[in-house]
C-alpha cells in the first residue's frame, strides 16, 4: 500500500506540473480515495482521474512513462552529485548526459544508465565510472532519495580524476591515508600539520575553517567532537556561508572527517582548487645567420670596422631556413572559492615569409624555395634573394637599378641615380635616389642621398642627405647638414653631429653635437613618425584589400544563386526526359500493334501523339543544352573568382601578419631613450622629448639627457606633459 501510495503521488505532482490538472482537483481525487479506503479496497489514482473525465487515457500514459522515468533515475542522481562534487566531470557535462538520457528513453523505451552515457561521450573513464558505482553501494553513503546538503552549485571543474592530494607526493607530513570506523567503506581524507600560508576563515566552537595564502587549499579544524548528522549539516552550512565551492569532499568524506578526534596541532585538507598552468610562448629558431652586416664600434676603440662584413650566409633550394616551436596555451587555475585564477597569457608568434621562401602546410617551417641569400627584415620577414653585382659605378653604363635582390657596387652610385631592391652595398653613394627593403652598408659616404631603408643604415660619414630608416644608423666619422629620421638609435662614437636634425625614437649616442660657428642641431628622441605612417599605410591597404574582395565575393553570390537555379532547372528536365521516354517507347510500341492490326484511325492519333511527344523530348533536349552551356560558363567564372579570391585571401593574411608584427614591434617596450654626449654639446641645440623640450644656452660636456617625471628622475613610465621634464646627468659622475 505504501509503495502504491508513493506512485499516486509522483502521478499526482507530474500532471499539476505539466498542467493537465489543477491542486483542487488532486485533492478531490485523494480525498475520494481515502473515502473508498474506508469501505473497501480504494481504487488507484489514475482510475480515479480517468472514471472523473477529467485526464485523459493519452495524457495519463505520458505521465506514467515519466513517471516510470523518474523511477529508474532515481540511483543515477546520487551518480551524478558525487561525479561533479568530485570534479570528475563537469556540471555542464552532467546535464547534457541527463538530457541525452530523457531524449533516448522518450524515443526508444529504453534506459541508459548516465554513467554509461557518460563514458560513451568521453567525458568519463569506465574505471572512474565502475569505482563510483562501487562507492555508491556502500552502506554509509546516503540514498539517491535523500536530501543533498545545501551547498552553492560548485563550477565547473576538469573533466579529469580528482587531484592526487600533495601528503601522497610528499610535500607534507604524512597522515592517514584513510580514516573510519572499523566496516565502512575505503574513504580517502588527508591529514596535515597546520601549514605556515594558512589564515583562519571562521572560528566556531568546534572547529575553525582556514585557507591559504593562495586560496588554493581550505582546511578543517577539529577543535570539540562533532555528532554525526548535526556536524555535517553545521559544516556545510558553514562552508557555504564563506564561498567554499570547489574542489569540495563528497558528503560521505565530510561525515567520516567528522569522526575524527579533535587536534588544534592538525587540520584536514577539506577542499582543494586547481593550479593553474602557465604557458609557453612560440619559439623561431633561425638557421642562419640573421644579422651578418650589422655593424657596431669596436671594442675599446670607438671607431666600426666597414670592410669585415662577417660572412654572408648563402642557401640552396630546400635548405630549412626558420623552424617554429608551438606556443602552448596557458591553464587558468580554479580557486577553493570557484574564482579563476588568471596566468599571464603566453605570446604567439608568426612566421612571415617573403619572395623565395615556402612554408609548411602546418606554418612551422620555411624552407627555400630558390638558392640565393637569406634575409630576415627587423619585422621578421624571411626572404631568399638572388645576388647582382655591378663591377663598377652606378652610372649611365648601367642605368637606374630596380632588382629584387641583394645588390652590391664595387664603385659609386653616382648623382642622379636610382637604385631600388632588397639590400645594398656601396663603396659610396652620392645625390642618388636609394630604396631598400633591407640594409644600406655604405665603405665610404653618403654624400647628398635620399635614403629609405626597412633596415640598418651604416657608412663612414653623412652630408647634406635625408636619411629614413626602420633599423639603426651607424656612423663613423660624422653627420653635416643632414635630416635623419629612424625607429632605432642612431650611434656615431667618432664624430660630430653638425647642423643637423635627427629624430630617433630608441636614443642618440654622439662623440659630439655641434661646432663653434655651425647652425645648431636639433635632437628629437622617443618618437617615431615612420612606423606610425607605415602602420597607417598597411591599415589603408588591408582596408582596400578587405573592400576589394567583398566587391569579388558580391559578383559570386548571383552566380552560386543562378547556377543553383539552373541544376534544379536540368534536375526537372532529367525527370522529363525519362518520363517521356518512357512514354515513347510504349507509344512506338502501340504504334507497332496498331501497324499490324491496320487500326488506320487509332494509328493516326497514335502517331499525332507520338510526334508532341518527341516535340516535348526535343525541346528539352535544347533547353538542357543552354542551360548546361551556361552552367559551364557560370563554372568557369565561379572557378575564376575563387582563384581571384584565394589570392586575395592570402594577401590579406600577409597584411595583416606585417601589420600584427609592425604594431608589436613597435609597442615593444626598451630601455628609455637618451641623448648621450662623450664630449662637447654646442650652445644652441635644441633637445626634444615626446612631453618637453629644452635648449642648450651655454655649451656642456659629458652628458645625458632624459625624459623623466618632475621630482622622480628614475622613472621610467611616461605620464602627462605637465608632469615631464629633461633632466641633464653627468656621464663623468656617473663612471
């Protein structure tokens, strides 16, 4: 009778959720029952509800078999509390199992169990799986029908077995690994001396709550016994009240830690979050090498040694030019309190390949695509270039030079010439026009030139020329009247820096600036107009690049709609041709009979109706035609635009992999710009910094000029223009 009794009532409760009967009406029903029990044996409830008109026999089996549904999930409930409070599997993961569960019984009758389900998806190993299940059969763990303890719902934990504690790798005091009453099951719980990192959360008078320092450990104090079913209602109240979600004991750990004897010396690990797991950033190891005409003084010195260049790396077809190690994402952690624990993301890096060059489907690889020199731009753009070589000058024997390669001049490039490619090296230059993506080495001077460079700029001397550089300027002996303009520093330990304007974002290193009778110099550090305009010319192109092909994808959209059109259209005709073709022939057929029995009336209808057929066949014939003449026409557009688009695909990633490395490098952080002068300063230069400005009334010496915050002259981090100012520092002192 009871177990009748708890049918009804399920039946009861599911048909006022689901609207098929109001609460008056279960209480009429019951209180029939109960009216009938007395005289008799009472009929069930869902007899009742039928005899009363008020459910019907449809509706009435629908809420039987969910019901029955709820009968047999009844186990799967605990299953699925402990596997998410043990973090075995997610919360997430657990109701789509559940969901995944309702959906197939409704369809098939049959029950699958969550934990199979579970195991289906991967989401759980069968070991884990049959070890819960044992866990659940033991005699001290509550039933499924039980009320769960009230607790906040955990998040979401790794889809992983639960964290080895750390006494079992031991980093702590060793403790009992299990603890019960003799005949319960095998629980695990882990016992530690009080740890030094830990502060109390909550004193109550028969234990304390304490965490550590990093939130990643809660702990339990035991200071008075606990009685079994108060303690852990207690505790979980408590638990809940201080945001303790994760990483929590199962309520059958919690009941036997309770048993323990009270210790102020011990403490029991009561839950435990994630750590998280850094990164590691992307790694290009190049495999030659990269820099072999960078020149710098020589040690002890002060002068550059322009005739050893190092040697020039040269390459062969297939040669592997660059590798790429993985960047490996970070894990963020999970504190005891389900807050994320954020780790410092790990930097990715792109392998950029130019002319001569060719990657591996995976983007981890470059190898040479031709033989020639490699080089690698300060963006990080690798390239293989071939080698001209002109004996002699410049000059009208040979014309202008646009090469896509390495160029070297024995001689002079000589006025009025131009001279673009990859790198060049000249014995000197003079008012020539030169264009280069990579480095300038210059044996002599640069006498009166426009130079641009992607790269380093290095000579002897620099007069009376405009210089843009993305790299470094090196210069021997000196730089006259002269406009420079770089994103590095320009270095020049030997000579002077006379009537001249330089602005050089990363700092100015001079043996001297300025002369007795010269005009003053000005020195502008800490900014970089040629990357900013480089910048706003790659975004100008990605945006024409990125217009230019929604303008290809707009022409494709009418053709991939018309040829649609037409392969229905050829679909129909096919079903023509074979209707009527069937037709044709069981008319040519009667035609035959017709023929033989001389039926010369019938023959004639037959023969009239066999001429409309072949009429229908021929016209569909022709219209299959044109339309298949069009949809090769249609194809061949389509196949056209999608090359086209490929193309433009591949341009526009190579757009934006410059623009991602131009913006880091330029945003990458360095040393602080300076101006540093070994000797003399003129009166009269002027000194400029990204907030403020100062000029030289009388001459110094031995100097260094930089940027800081008024009252701080060590910080490092720009602020408001109001709040910087140059300070002037003795380099004599300072040694």
């Amino acid at each position: 009778m009871g177990s009748a009794r708890e049918d009804d009532a399920v039946l009861a409760k599911l048909a006022v959720q689901h609207g098929f009967l109001t609460e008056q009406q279960v209480r009429d029903a019951l209180s029939f029952q109960r009216e009938r029990e007395e005289s008799g044996t009472p009929p069930p409830l869902r007899q009742v509800l039928l005899d009363r008109g008020w459910i019907s026999r449809r509706q009435l089996d629908a809420l039987q078999l969910a019901a029955d549904f709820l009968s047999l999930r009844k186990p799967d409930r605990l299953f699925g509390r402990l596997a998410v409070s043990r973090g075995l599997v997610t919360r997430e993961q657990a109701d789509a199992a559940s969901q995944m569960q309702a959906r197939i019984y409704k369809e098939t009758r049959v029950f699958r169990s969550l934990g199979d389900l579970l195991v289906e998806q991967g989401w759980l190993k069968a070991g884990v799986r049959d070890a819960l299940l044992a866990r659940m059969k033991s005699p001290e763990l509550p039933s499924a029908s039980s009320p769960a303890p009230p607790s906040k719902p955990a998040p979401a934990a790794p889809s992983a077995p639960a964290p080895t504690p750390p006494d079992a790798t031991g980093s702590g005091p060793p403790g009992p690994a299990s603890a019960q009453p003799k005949g319960r099951a095998q629980i695990r719980i882990e016992s530690e001396t009080l740890p030094d990192d830990t502060h109390i959360l909550l004193e109550e008078e028969s234990f304390d709550l304490l965490v550590s320092e990093d939130k990643l450990r809660a702990y339990l104090r035991i200071k008075a016994s606990l009685s079994e079913g108060h303690g852990v209602e207690l505790l979980t109240h408590a638990l809940e009240a201080q945001g303790i979600v994760y990483g929590l004991l199962d309520p059958l750990e919690l009941e036997a830690l309770l048993q323990q004897p009270p210790s102020r010396k011990q403490v029991w690990r009561i839950a435990r979050g994630t750590d998280p797991q850094p990164g590691k950033d992307a790694e290009i190891r190049y495999c030659f090498p990269t820099r072999p005409k960078t020149l710098a003084p020589l040690e002890g010195e002060g002068k550059v040694d322009f005739k050893d260049l190092g040697e020039i790396p040269r390459v062969k077809k297939g040669d592997l030019l660059a590798e790429k190690t993985p960047r490996v994402p970070e894990t963020p952690g999970t504190d005891v309190f389900g807050n994320e624990i954020a780790v410092p993301k790990s930097k990715e890096l792109t392998l950029l390949c130019g002319s001569g060059t060719e990657i591996s489907p995976d983007r981890r690889r470059v190898t040479a695509r031709v033989d020639g020199l490699p080089q690698l731009s300060l963006l990080g753009r690798l390239s293989v270039l071939p080698e001209l070589v002109i004996p002699g000058d410049v000059s009208f024997e040979t014309g202008n030079i646009e090469y896509e390669g390495k160029i070297t001049v024995h001689g002079v490039v000589q006025d009025g010439f131009r001279v673009k490619g990859s790198a060049l090296i000249a014995r000197e230059i003079g008012k020539a026009q030169i264009d280069v993506s990579g480095d300038v080495v210059v044996y002599g001077g640069i006498l009166g030139a426009k130079v641009r460079s992607q790269g380093n700029v290095n000579a002897v001397h620099i007069y009376d020329s405009q210089i843009e550089a993305m790299g470094n300027v090196v210069v021997d002996k000196g730089v006259v009247d002269s406009k420079i303009s770089i994103s590095g520093k320009l270095t020049c330990l030997r000579g002077a820096v006379v009537s001249s304007r330089i602005t050089a974002r990363r700092g100015i290193e001079a043996a001297q600036v300025g002369l007795e009778r010269s005009a003053p110099s000005v020195l502008v550090i800490g900014i970089d107009p040629l990357a900013e305009r480089e910048i706003d010319r790659l975004k100008e192109s990605l945006a024409r690049h990125e217009a230019e092909r929604a303008g290809h994808a707009s022409l494709v959209r009418p053709l991939r709609e018309r040829d649609a059109v037409i392969e229905a259209r050829i679909g129909e005709l096919a079903q023509v041709q074979d209707r009527t073709g069937l037709e044709l022939r069981q008319v040519q057929s009667e035609i035959r009979e017709l023929r033989e029995r001389k039926d010369t009336a019938q023959l004639a209808q037959a023969e009239e109706y066999l001429k409309e057929i072949e009429a229908v066949i021929g016209s569909a014939a022709r219209e299959l035609d044109a339309l298949f003449e069009e949809q090769d026409e249609i194809r061949g557009k389509l196949a056209r635009h999608k090359e086209q688009l490929r193309g433009m695909d591949q341009a526009i990633r190579d757009l934006r992999d410059e623009l991602t490395a131009l913006t880091e490098w330029n945003s990458a952080a360095g040393r602080p710009p300076s101006v540093q002068v070994q000797g003399l300063v003129c009166s009269g230069t002027t000194v400029k910094g990204v907030f403020s400005s100062m000029v030289f009334k009388t001459d110094a010496r031995f100097i260094q000029i930089r940027e800081g915050r008024v009252g701080d002259t060590t910080s490092e981090t720009p602020g408001k223009s109001s709040e910087m100012k140059l300070f002037v520092t003795s380099l004599a002192r300072s040694r």
